[in-house]
C-alpha cells in the first residue's frame, strides 16, 4: 500500500478505496496515510467489548477513540461486534450492545458468533460437539440462529438480542 501510494503521489493519479481492515492494521499503517491512500470507508472487526472475548487485533485498542480519529477524517466507519459469543450471558449482553453503540460508528454490524469450516472455531467447537447438526448451511449466516449450542441462549434468543442490539443502534445514532 505504501508503495501504491508513492506511486499515486509521483504520477498524481488518485484512487479510492472503501475496505476491511482491523484496528491493528490501521494502527500500524497510521491514520492520515490512509487519508493520503484515498481510504474513505472501513470495516473494522471491533468483535467485543470485554478482552476475553476479543482478539489479539484489538489489544490495547481504545475503539471509541480509533472510530471517532477516522471519522474526524473523513473516513466513514462500519464497526462490527459478536454477540452471543462463548463468554456472554444475558447478564453480560447488553454491555457489549451498550459498547458497540457508544463507538457512535457511522454503521455498526451485528453477528451471531458463527463458526465455519477450516477454522479453529470450528474444529474446536466440533471436537466438543457444539456445532448444530440440525440447522441447515442456508441458515449459517449469523442474523437469526447460532450454528452452535450455547447453554446461555436457547431457541430464538440469539434473535431477539440482534434485534435489541440494532434498535439500540438506530434509536442512539
């Protein structure tokens, strides 16, 4: 990318880019480069509130701040988080919807925790017999069922919380 950019520089010519990206990456590669890049939209998999339901990609990560830096640039945000992941709870559900909506993100994406073949996820979740034999591939999507047993979230649950989670959203921003 940063050769890209030298070469858009010295020929001015300039692109656009819209793309997914971790907070890690955007970090590293640094934020006003991205404007200079011609960045004007992100995907970030922000995944969690909480660090053990997050990934190594997010340590350190203020989300709010990382979201609000992009936005004072001009670089529209779709934030992403997990919900119904191995570690919530009823109890603990709504403070991750109450995080993901206070990133005041520009879109923010809700999905059902959703393991899928060749991944560790799913390996692991085979091996411990979680993974849902009766559930279709047409429905292993992540906006209505979870693909796996989850003792916390039975039945249509996990619906109703993405349904809570996206009216939040919409009613905060």
């Amino acid at each position: 990318a940063l050769e890209l950019l030298e070469e858009m520089e010295r020929h001015r010519r300039y692109f656009g880019f819209q793309l997914f990206s971790s907070a890690e990456a955007i970090r590293a590669f640094g934020l006003d480069t991205m404007v200079r890049l011609g960045v004007s939209f992100v995907w970030i998999g922000v995944e969690s509130a909480t660090g053990n339901g997050n990934f190594a990609k997010n340590d350190g990560v203020d989300a709010r701040l990382l979201t609000r830096k992009l936005r004072d640039r001009g670089i529209t945000v779709l934030a992403s988080g997990i919900l119904c992941a191995e570690h919530h709870t009823p109890e603990n559900m709504q403070a991750e919807i109450d995080f993901m909506v206070g990133l005041e993100a520009d879109m923010v994406q809700f999905m059902l925790l959703t393991p899928l073949p060749v991944t560790a996820l799913w390996e692991d979740m085979k091996r411990r017999g979680l993974l849902r034999e009766d559930l279709p591939w047409a429905e292993w999507h992540g906006q209505k069922e979870l693909s796996w047993s989850h003792p916390a979230f039975p039945g249509d649950a996990p619906a109703r919380w993405l349904e809570k989670a996206f009216r939040a959203d919409y009613e905060a921003n």
